[in-house]
C-alpha cells in the first residue's frame, strides 16, 4: 500500500470537514437559516426513537459518517471512470 493511498482521504477529509465547519459557523455568524438546526433535530429524533435522552455527539457522528460514506462511493465512482476514460491516469 503506497502512502498516497493513506494522506490523501486523509487530507480530503480534513479538508471536507473544515468547510462544513466554516459553512456552519457563517451561518450561525450571520444568523442564515435560523430555524435549520440539523444536530438538534436529529437529535431529538434519536431521543424520541429510541425514549431516552441522546448525547450531542452522536447525531453530529452519524451525520459526519453518512457524508463521508456518501463522498467515498462518489469519489470511488468517479476515479473508475477517469481511469476507464482516460488512459493516461492508470496507474
């Protein structure tokens, strides 16, 4: 396994994740969509699901998990058809 196989998610990742931080932070900032709050009503989805209470971090997990699984299969999806495409970018 090459080491570009392991920094480079690494640092897709990172980067995904200090965007949507930023984003979330101008939109609290700026007051933008006020009403949207989508931890706290996942959150209170979960504690009305499963009847007790849920901690904070659990649904901002399973949010951040789902992205990234939802971006893994793109990406995956998308490197197969350059290769296949694009001759020049096979390894």
């Amino acid at each position: 396994m090459s080491a570009d196989r392991i920094w480079k998610p690494l640092v897709a990742g990172l980067c995904g994740s200090a965007a949507h931080s930023g984003l979330m932070f101008l939109k609290n900032r700026m007051g933008l969509l006020a009403s949207f709050q989508p931890y706290e009503d996942l959150q209170r989805a979960l504690s009305q699901l499963t009847g007790s209470s849920v901690h904070p971090l659990i649904p901002w997990k399973l949010q951040r998990r789902g992205a990234m699984e939802a971006a893994g299969v793109r990406i995956a999806r998308d490197g197969q058809r350059n290769r296949r495409h694009r001759p020049h970018l096979r390894p």
